[in-house]
C-alpha cells in the first residue's frame, strides 16, 4: 500500500474536522460561532473545531459566568476562536508564526476587532520573551501541540488557568502533559456523549 504524503494525511484529516463540524452545527448555541457560519460557510471551520468543542457549558465551568480581563491565546489561524473568547474576556490576545489574513475579515464581520490584538511571533525565544512581559488571567493553548506543549505551558502556566486543546487523543503531547498535572488541577470535559478534546488546568 502507497504510504501517504504528510499533505494527504492532513486532507483526510482536515475532511474529517469539517464533517464532524457540520454534524454537529445544528446544535450549536455559540452566537458567535453561529454568524460565522452564516457569513462564511462550514468551509471557514476546515481547521477548527471550535463548534465541536468549544460550548457554553465549558466556558461556564472555566469562569463561572464572570468575565477576565485578559485571555491570551497561543495560535490564532483564522482567528475564530479568538472571536469566540472576546465574549469572556474585555480583551484577547492571540499570537501565532503566520499573520493569516482571514481573521481580520472575520473580526471586522463580527464588530470584535478592537477587543482582539494580534502578535506575531518569529521563533520561540521571542515568544518567551513577549509573554513574561504579559499579564493575562487565562490561557488558551492551541499552537505546536507536537513540538511546544510542555513549553508553552511553563511560559503560560502563572496565570493559574490553561485550556488545552487535543488533551483527549492518547498519546499527544497535551494529553500526555494534562495527566502528568495533579488530579486535583486537571478535568477533562467530558458531558456524556458530547466529549470535548479539551482539558481545563487551573490552580490558584
């Protein structure tokens, strides 16, 4: 059998994302989610699984319906996710290594632009540096899950509350750094049959 190019396998699994997405659309009650797949398309979502795992019940158990002051957000791509956070937070910062265009059709669409600063960031002492210099009361972690998890979270952790994503799928590097946390620090969200890929660290 012909062993898959690395850009085929990330098409099938970019193919799968979207399906998923798109099944699970219909029950989605994010309205920021809900108009970006009015304006943009299940298209928009080929590399996010915002609707998928993002929900109004994971956010009110990350901050207990009040809202923070800063969330710092570790990958952007198309900026969706940011969006999504400016609901709970008076603003977002969100870095990622490439400025994707996208997200600023996608802020401007949704009237967040000023509520969501991007940086860029070339290479990860520069990140390093940039977020000893923040402060910021909540992390969410979506960049290199393969090679920058467990130093992501070292730079991140002094808030006291990170949202990893991919924290489910046996083996990543999220999933083998939420079950080396304490028990106690650590929760998987988990609602029955709607299983998140998302896992919630807090300790403060």
């Amino acid at each position: 059998m012909k062993e898959l190019s690395k850009e085929e396998q990330m098409e099938i699994k970019y193919g799968h994302m979207t399906k998923m997405v798109e099944r699970r659309m219909p029950g989605v009650r994010d309205p920021i989610i809900k108009k970006i797949h009015e304006h943009f398309g299940i298209v928009i979502f080929r590399r996010c699984s915002a609707p998928a795992d993002f929900s109004e019940r994971v956010f009110k158990d990350c901050f207990g319906g009040k809202k923070v002051k800063t969330i710092l957000e570790i990958g952007t791509l198309n900026g969706i996710t940011a969006s999504v956070l400016t609901q709970y937070a008076e603003k977002v910062i969100t870095m990622d290594i490439i400025d994707y265009a996208m997200k600023y059709e996608i802020w401007d669409k949704l009237g967040v632009s000023d509520k969501i600063e991007f940086r860029m960031v070339e290479n990860e002492l520069q990140k390093a540096k940039m977020i000893s210099n923040m402060k910021f009361e909540f992390c969410y972690m979506d960049g290199d899950h393969l090679h920058h998890t467990w130093s992501d979270f070292m730079m991140v952790k002094k808030c006291g509350r990170v949202l990893l994503h991919e924290a489910i799928l046996d083996g990543s590097q999220p999933n083998l750094l939420a079950n080396s946390l304490p028990p106690e620090e650590i929760r998987f969200f988990n609602y029955g049959k709607k299983t998140s890929s998302l896992a919630y660290w807090s300790k403060e």
